[in-house]
C-alpha cells in the first residue's frame, strides 16, 4: 500500500510522522474520503472546496492547488487507475512541542491514501438504526479528524448489530456518525439545516439538488423526535453509504420485507444516474 505524505509518495511501513503532530497529540486536523465511481471522483471538486473551507475554519495555511497532481501521483503508484476506490485525505496542523494554541511556525502535515472498493449496491440496504442522544460538540460542521464521538456513537450501532446509529440534540435528528439523515412525511423531504450541528454532506448537497430536479419538495428544517412516529421514510446518505434506506428506526418499523418508500426508491434509481 503507497501513502503519500509531504510532497513523497511511500510505502505505507516507511510512512511515518512524529509522534508530536498536533493531529496525534490533539486531533487538530481535517480530512476528506473521496470515492472513485466509474473511473470518476465523485464531486471531486465539492470535496476539495470542503477541505479549503475546513482548513480555513481551523486557521491552518495551506495551498490546496498542489493536490490534484499529488492525487493523480497517489492513484498511478497505487496502481488504481481505472478502479473503484476510497481517497482519503488528511491534513493536520502539523508537528510543535505540545501546547493548546495554535503554533506560529508549524508545517502542516499532509497526508493521502487510496484503497480499491467498490460500494456496494445500497439500494439492496434495509437499514436498522439505532438513536441516541447527540453528545458531540457544537462545531460538527468542521470535519475534523477527531471522531471520537462519531466512533463512540456508532460501536453502540454495531453493538446492536444495527447499521447506524442516528443522533438527536435538542429534541430533533441531527445526522448518522457517518452520514446525512433525511425523512420523507407526505411526499416532502426533510432534513436538518447545514448549520453547525452537522456536516453538510457532499452526498447530501447532490440528493437536494437531485430533489428539485425531480420535483420533489424539499425543507431543511429538522424532523423532531416527538415527530417519528408520523414519518413516511427515512434514509441516509453519505460517501460509502450513498443512499441507504432505513426499514426500523429503535422499535419503531417503517416497513417490512422489501418495501422501502416511493420517494427513497425514486431518489435511489435517479442518484445512479448522476453526472458529476
Ligand atoms: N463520513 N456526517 C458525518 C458525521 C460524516 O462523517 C459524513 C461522512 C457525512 C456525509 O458526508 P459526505 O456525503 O460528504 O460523505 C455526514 C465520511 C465518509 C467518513 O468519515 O468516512
């Protein structure tokens, strides 16, 4: 496996970082994931204007310019061309004797990987989900590499042999611990607001433009918990989930066998579709 780090593209075991990087001491970085469908970056340029903005939001200096090449370098050493893969992308503030405030003269660290996958087919996905209470911080717009939380979150998911563990704050859905959560109540699509207690989705950016292209009414305005029980659908979307359906929220079923929602299907059939 190759990893590209600082300018260098290396084998993964000679890949290595001070054990003083702020993005190990303080999970004082940023990062991306990138798929690879069909030979095509999925909204490749959304995901860097994402990581610019991060970078901006968390003051770390760097000139994201240099990394479409530095990407190409990665793909063609890790002889991925013309695979299915997942880009992950991971700048962190860089390496400084270890102090809260940001350093003055810090190099921030660069770092890349790709490995081959191709997504599963996720129309196929009956989604059990789990709810919890949505104890990270108030900043989950930045998206940070330190995923305590989110990871947390989601063990409990798998601890219940669930896929997903969806999170509420304030009595309304936020999102997953890795992806966008979205309802539909009759025949409109709900879901919550891009502000600062979720992570506006590059894949949840694209299904609401898909929506007003198909006519589906849209509203950002979050489903509250006491609201549950009156929804049609419910799905979540993100970079490896794309658009999954889910059948059972807790114990409440929203439906049986395989049939998922009209609005979730049609938003399925149409996201495979995308030109991007
Ligand atoms: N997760 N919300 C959270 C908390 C996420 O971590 C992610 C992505 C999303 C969906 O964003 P996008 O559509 O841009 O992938 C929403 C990535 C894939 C991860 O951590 O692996």
């Amino acid at each position: 496996e190759k990893v590209y780090l600082n300018g260098e593209i290396k084998d993964a075991h000679d890949a290595k970082i001070s054990v003083f990087d702020r993005g190990f001491i303080f999970g004082d970085g940023i990062y991306e994931v990138i798929a690879n469908i069909n030979g095509r970056l999925f909204y490749y340029d959304a995901h860097l204007d994402r990581l610019k903005d991060g970078l901006k939001k968390i003051n770390i200096e760097f000139d994201t310019s240099s990394l479409p090449k530095a990407i190409d370098a990665l793909i063609s050493a890790s002889n991925l061309k013309g695979q299915d893969y997942m880009l992950y992308i991971q700048i962190t503030r860089g390496v400084a004797p270890r102090k809260h405030a940001y350093p003055e003269t810090a190099i921030p660290t660069v770092m890349m990987f790709a490995f081959p996958k191709t997504l599963p087919d996720n129309n196929e996905v009956n989604a059990q989900v789990i709810t919890r209470n949505d104890f990270r911080w108030s900043r989950c717009d930045i998206k940070m590499t330190s995923l305590l939380g989110n990871v947390m979150l989601n063990d409990e998911a798998k601890q219940h042999d669930c896929y997903e563990t969806i999170m509420h704050r304030n009595g309304v859905f936020t999102e997953g611990s890795h992806c966008n959560l979205f309802f539909v109540k009759n025949g409109t699509v709900f879901t919550h607001p891009a502000d600062e207690f979720i992570l506006n989705g590059i894949t949840r950016i694209a299904v609401l433009e898909l929506c007003k292209s198909l006519n589906i009414e849209v509203k950002e305005t979050p489903i509250k918990t006491t609201d549950l029980l009156n929804v049609d659908e419910a799905f979540l979307t993100g970079t490896t989930v794309q658009i999954a359906s889910i059948q059972q929220i807790d114990d409440h079923i929203l439906y049986t066998e395989n049939k998922k929602g009209s609005v979730t299907k049609k938003l399925q059939e149409a996201f495979l579709k995308l030109k991007y």
